[in-house]
C-alpha cells in the first residue's frame, strides 16, 4: 500500500468514528412499558381486536415518522415494553365504535391508560323533518280530523 491509501483510510476511520460519536444512540434512551386497557364507555365491558396505533409527537406537536399498531386481547388488553419517553399519540379503532385519538405524555418507566370506547351517534340529516320532534317519552300527536 502507498501513503495515499493508508492516508485516506486513517481519514475515513477517524471520519466514521466522529460520526458514530456524534449520534444519539436510541438503544440508550429512557423508556417506558405501556399498559393499554381499552373498555366500552356504556358498560365497562373489554374492546377485543381494537387497533391501538402509535405515533411519536415531536415539540411542536406534529406528528413523527413512523409508527407501531397492537391489537388488545380478548379481556381489552395490550402492552408494548420500549416506547421512549416523551409525548406519544395514541389512536385507537374498532369496528363499532367511534374513533379514538389522544395525546399522552410518557414519563415514567411504567404508564397504564385506559381508554373508554363510545358507540356512535346517530346521524343528522337535512332532509329529514326536524320542525317538530315529539318530546322524549310522548308519542307523536294524533292527526287532527275534520269534523263531517
């Protein structure tokens, strides 16, 4: 080997080193283990295959690259043991249940949220007769007849 080669392979040794230095290692970073509880607002009862997806949030509140999706148990239940401390969007989905979306901030080595699922609302259409509903509990009114 010439000086030139061995010159430019103690550069890019030095190069890469500084550079590897210079990064953050996310295997060292604090972490938290994750225990999700998703229930049905009305009655309690566990939300089984509800999809829990995660997003990490960046400072400024955006939305990060990349994300992670679990699916809860049978008894409404999902963990995940690595999520970095540090604000996370939590979005959940279920077949039945209106979509779910919160921001929580992870701060301790162990963090549990339960989440309360609610069936949708019925829709409002503008064709439909909203004039005059009945009165919860009253039956509509009779239709006036016209004496002979």
């Amino acid at each position: 080997m010439n000086k030139w080669m061995i010159g430019a392979i103690v550069v890019l040794t030095f190069a890469s080193v500084g550079s590897a230095l210079g990064q953050k290692d996310k295997d060292n970073e604090p972490t938290s283990w994750v225990y999700f509880s998703v229930v049905k607002d009305d009655n309690g009862k566990p939300v089984r295959n509800a999809a829990i997806i995660l997003h990490a949030v960046d400072q400024k509140g955006r939305q990060e690259r990349g994300d992670m999706e679990l699916k809860t148990d049978p008894d409404g239940k999902a963990s995940f043991d690595g999520i970095p401390l540090g604000k996370i969007r939590v979005q959940i989905i279920a077949s039945g249940f209106q979509t779910y979306g919160e921001d929580y901030d992870i701060s301790k080595d162990k963090t549990e949220i339960t989440i309360k699922l609610k069936r949708p609302h019925a829709q409002y259409s503008v064709y439909d007769d909203n004039t005059n509903p009945p009165a919860k509990g009253n039956p509509p009114a009779p239709d006036s007849k016209k004496p002979n």
